[in-house]
C-alpha cells in the first residue's frame, strides 16, 4: 500500500487516507495533538503505515520552529534592527514634530494676515484721509493739543507755564532727534481694558502719545474690550482724566468680542492658568481683526505675545511688564507663616498646599518659556525687573533675544502736583501732622496693619492728649463695583472704633478732594507688600510729603531712596515699625522736615512724564529696527 502523502489523515472506518483540504494548516500545532487519539487506535489495525505518516505530520516542526532553531542569532539580530528603527523613528519624528508645528502655525498667520489685510488697508486710508481734513479744518486744534501740559515739545526740554514760570523738566538727549519719523506701519497695543482709567492706562496713552509725536505717519491700533466707549469717548476721558491729549486720526480702536475670557470671576479655580488660556483666546480674537507690524503688551498678557510669535514670526513683540503673572516671592510665600508676606502666607501646609505649590511651578515653568520668545521687555521698576529677569532671562538667552530686559519707569503727573501744591515756608504753616493714605480698598493694600500701627503709634505717643491734638489718619481710596470693597470698608471701620476720632474715611473721592489732602497732610504712608512700583508714593513726594513705605518692592528700590546720601522718607515691615516711621516723620524738626520734603519732590523728578517718554521711544525705535533690518536701535540708517 503506497504512503499516504503529506496532507492526508486516517478515517475511522477507511482502510485509506482521504484529503485534509484546509485543516491541517487550519488547526494549530496543539489542536493536532488532541485531534490525533479520536481516530488512531480505531485504524491502527487496518493501515499502521497512515498512522505512523499522520503522527510524524502532526508532530514535525513548523518552518517557523526550524529558522528559529537554526538561526537564532538571525532572530536576535532582527530583533535589535526594529528596536533601534523604533528608536530612530520616535527621534525623528521628536525633532520634526516642531518644526511641523511651526509651519502650521505660519500658514495659519498667513491666512489670517490674507483675510485682514482688507481691513488695514482700509484704516490706513482712513487715517490718511481724516489727517488730510484735520490739517485743513483743526489746525488751531493741533497746535492747541501739542501745547497741552501733557505734550512733549519740539526739543523735549522745556515747557513754560501759564503764569510765565518755566517748571524745570528732565533734560532728554538730543540724539532723539535722530529716530526715523517716517514708519508708517501699525502699531498695535493689546490693552483690552484701556477705558478703566487707572496707572496701566496711563501708561498705554502716555506712550501712544510719545509715539504720535515721535512717528506721526504711523498708525496706533488698541486692541479694547470696551464695548460700550466710542473712539471720541475713550478720548474725551483720557483728556479728561490724564490731560492726554492724542490726535484721533492717527488712532483706532479695535473692539473685542472675548473679553469675559480673561476676567477672574469666569475662572473661579486655577485662576492663572485659565486667565492665560482665556487671554489666548482673546490674542485670536484680536488678530482676526488686524494684524500689526509690531505688537505691543501693555497690560500683561504675555501668553498673547507668543502667540503672535507662533503665528507672525516676523511681527516684531515689546512687553511693558507692570507685574510679573507669577513671581518667586509668590512661590516662596506659601511657606511663610508670618502672616505679613502676601495674601497666600502660609498655605502651603498640607496636601492642598503641595497641590497648590506644585500647580504655580508648573505654571511658573509655562510662564519662563512664554516669556523667552518677546523681542522687547520693560518693566515699570527695579524690582519687577529682577523677577522678570529670574523668570525671562534664561529662556530670552536660549532664543538668543539681543535686547536686555529695562526699566522704564511709569509716567506721573509730577510738574502737576509741583505747580498745584507749592513747597515753601509759606506751605509748610498750613501742613497739618495728618497721616495719608491713598490707596484703594482692596486685602493687599493692608488697611488693617496700617490701622494698627496707628493705633500702636497714638497709645505710645498720644495716649493723654485730646482728639484735637491728636494726628489724624485719612484712609482716601476707590470702591470697586460688584466686589466685596464695601464690606472691606466696614470692617475696617469696626477696627477703626477704638479711635474713630482720629480715622477718617474718604471713600471715592474727587481729583480736587485728593489734592488738598495732599497740600495739607504731612505724611504719605503705603502698606503694601512688594507694591510693584508705587505711583501713589510718587505723588507723595511730589507733592511735599513725608513717605513711610512698606520695605518692600517699588518703593523700597526704586522711589524712596536716598538723594545725596540722605533720605527721602522711611521703611517699614511691620505694624510697630509703621508706628515708630509715623513718630520719626513727625518728630523731625521743621527744617529737617522741610529739607527731607524737597529732596523728594526732587527725586520725584526721575518719574516724570518726559523721562518714560525718552525711554519708551528708545524702546520702540528696536522694535521698528526689528521690522526695518536697514534701521538700528538708535534710528540711524546703518
């Protein structure tokens, strides 16, 4: 009987082997084995020669089996080969994957910058055509508002008052002179709350201003979220309010439709984060409208800033920083259980302290990086400088940003406080030893310490005399609405009982209210820790008063220092610091108190509008020379 050929298995009942069509490939190598018995003994007799073929089928090896057992080290060698293409893949695919996001993200801007141009083209003519009328029609007008007290003048020098008393003003270099006044470009200024009225708003018109003077053919964007204000209101209160006044042809205003984004109250939990999520938000909302030449940050949003470098790597970006988002001293103060360092003192206890620790590092981190990728930094004081620096400086050196981070002071109406509050034998008569304290009612501005010390300071020193003798304390400051201000106001009035004869509220008070307090006290206390500059303190001294601030932040580094090697007021920590600061200011004698009250009226001088003006144009004559390459910082062709 031939052999029965491969493929083949016995039958039960059949002397021969029939086909296996499929099955056999079909059936694993361990199903063979248990199909096997069912029919083996039962055909054992009839064909032995089938069964010995059928178990030498089910038991060989596979072709699988037989490389693996003749080649094994083929085997490990393919194994090593994809494992290292694995690896070299996920390298590749690791230093691609940026570069093909930076690409989508160009092509991005580029559609965004195609779909607004329409848009820019069409306020450039505009403004080009409202000039043309203005010249015409306004030219008394113009040369009104170039006069205004908050103008600069043709050379940057000198400015003569009404009465033909010329103010002395902060010498500005004359190579100023030199920067290109014909960019034409737009500049845009992402400010979304610039109808608010407050220090930030300042700033923003103040360098609007420096800028229409300095570069008149260019055009200004703001980027708002104040709906509700018209471009001839926005402007009429900032005439009104800062005795700014800008030529509206050359200015435009952008409204925003995603400001609640960036509001507090719409992240109730993880506040930062979100706000920065929410400010990416409003970035696309802003560049879906226009897309500028340079790109400025006036209010701190600096997630908005790279995202304009994702998306317009050639759109040169400044930043004015008031306040870093986050700062060391935060981080820091989670572990501090003073009770004095900061609203967040001592809660980093516990596991949701280390939750909340680990989230600002984090957070800190994202900060660093967004950071390193803006051209142009400025802060407002030496010490948002140095956490700026601690923050930016690493990251700004790896993208191999050329320009330092600088100080640029803010602008205060300091030759307006001179002329309306004089210093003088005269004045000093009608000063009384009241203490002031401007500034509004809100936990960090630390009302409740000031208070105290005062109290500590009126035991110690006035613990017998009549309420007429007494110095009084005048807390003047604004009440926010919807916000827990007001229920601020009345604790602090229930803290105050002790001595509410000598606590005064002033609460929401008029500009005239404010100055006579200012002629008439004799110090100006601030209570806030790591105050990131102090415009308030500024107005202090220039109105003549005696400073006692808290030795911390702005006012410790930048404004109440020492002139000639002597002081211009005192530093203090704590409530029984404040109160011995409040005993040294009013125990000075009258001519040591009048010489420390000119040397900072003096010193004042440093924050005047003409100096943030000089520095503001240096700032942006680097930016214009990013966009122009045949410009340099100083404006000069090179």
């Amino acid at each position: 009987m031939p052999s029965p050929p491969c493929g083949l298995r016995c039958l039960p009942h059949s002397t021969a082997c029939s086909p296996l069509k499929d099955d056999t490939n079909a059936v694993s190598d361990t199903n063979r084995l248990s199909v096997l018995p069912q029919y083996a003994y039962a055909a054992a007799a009839r064909s032995p020669r089938c069964i010995q073929r059928s178990l030498e089928a089910v038991l060989a090896p596979t072709q699988t089996q037989r490389a693996q057992a003749l080649h094994p080290s083929l085997a490990a060698l393919m194994a090593v080969f994809t494992i290292l293409s694995l690896l070299l893949g996920v390298v590749v695919l690791g230093s691609l994957l940026p570069l093909g996001i930076y690409q989508v993200g160009k092509i991005i801007g580029l559609v965004i910058k195609s779909k607004t141009q329409h848009r820019k083209d069409i306020l450039l003519e505009r403004a080009e055509k409202e000039q043309r009328e203005q010249e015409k029609t306004d030219k008394v007008g113009r040369k009104t508002a170039a006069s205004s007290s908050s103008s600069l003048s043709s050379e940057w020098d000198k400015v003569s008052d009404e009465d033909g008393d010329d103010r002395e003003r902060t010498p500005v270099p004359s190579s100023s002179a030199s920067f290109d006044s014909h960019f034409n470009g737009v500049i845009g200024f992402f400010h979304p709350f610039c109808n608010a009225g407050g220090g930030g708003e300042r700033v923003l018109f103040a360098a609007i201003l420096a800028t229409q003077r300095r570069y008149p053919n260019a055009l200004c964007a703001v980027y708002t979220g104040d709906n509700d204000a018209t471009r001839e209101q926005i402007l009429a209160n900032v005439r009104d309010r800062f005795d700014i006044d800008l030529n509206p042809a050359k200015v435009v205003f952008l409204y925003l439709q995603t400001r609640d984004w960036v509001l507090a109250s719409r992240w109730p939990h993880f506040t930062l984060l979100g706000q920065s999520i929410g400010s990416l938000i409003l970035g696309w909302d802003a560049f879906n409208l226009l897309v500028p030449e340079i790109f400025v940050d006036t209010m701190g949003y600096g997630f908005v800033l790279a995202l304009c470098r994702f998306l317009f790597p050639k759109v040169p970006t400044g930043a004015y920083v008031h306040y870093p988002t986050i700062s060391t001293d935060m981080l820091q103060s989670l572990h501090n259980t003073t009770g004095n360092q900061g609203l967040n003192a001592g809660q980093g206890s516990g596991w949701k302290g280390r939750a909340k620790q680990t989230y600002w590092e984090c957070f800190a981190s994202l900060y660093r990086w967004v950071g390193g990728s803006v051209d142009v930094v400025m802060t407002n004081s030496t010490w948002t400088q140095n956490h700026i620096s601690e923050l930016w400086g690493r990251a700004r050196t790896k993208q191999n940003m050329k320009h330092p981070i600088q100080v640029v002071y803010p602008p205060c109406p300091v030759e307006e406080f001179q002329k309306r509050i004089p210093v003088d034998a005269a004045s000093e008569k009608s000063r009384t030893n009241n203490i002031l304290y401007i500034a509004q009612f809100r936990p960090e501005k630390k009302h409740e310490d000031i208070i105290k010390a005062f109290h500590l300071f009126l035991k110690e020193h006035y613990g017998t005399a009549s309420a007429e003798e007494r110095p009084k304390l005048i807390l003047v400051g604004s009440v926010r609405n919807d916000t827990d201000d007001e229920k601020k106001v009345y604790k602090l009035r229930l803290q105050a009982q002790e001595v509410k004869d000598s606590v005064e509220f002033v609460v929401n008070a008029k500009y005239s209210q404010v100055v006579e307090y200012l002629k008439s006290s004799s110090v100006g206390v601030n209570g806030m820790w790591n105050e990131h500059f102090g415009i308030g303190v500024v107005e202090y001294q220039a109105a003549g008063l005696i400073a006692v601030v808290n030795d911390s932040g702005g006012p410790k580094y930048d404004i109440v220092v020492e002139i000639d090697g002597k002081p211009t007021g005192f530093h203090a920590s704590t409530p029984e610091e404040f109160a011995s600061g409040f005993h040294k200011a009013l125990s000075l004698s009258p001519k040591e108190a009048f010489a420390m009250r000119l040397r900072a009226r003096q010193s004042s001088l440093r924050f005047s509008e003409q100096v943030f003006a000089e520095a503001w144009l240096g700032q942006l004559a680097c930016l214009i020379a990013l966009q122009l390459p045949s410009r340099n910082c100083s404006g000069v062709v090179s």
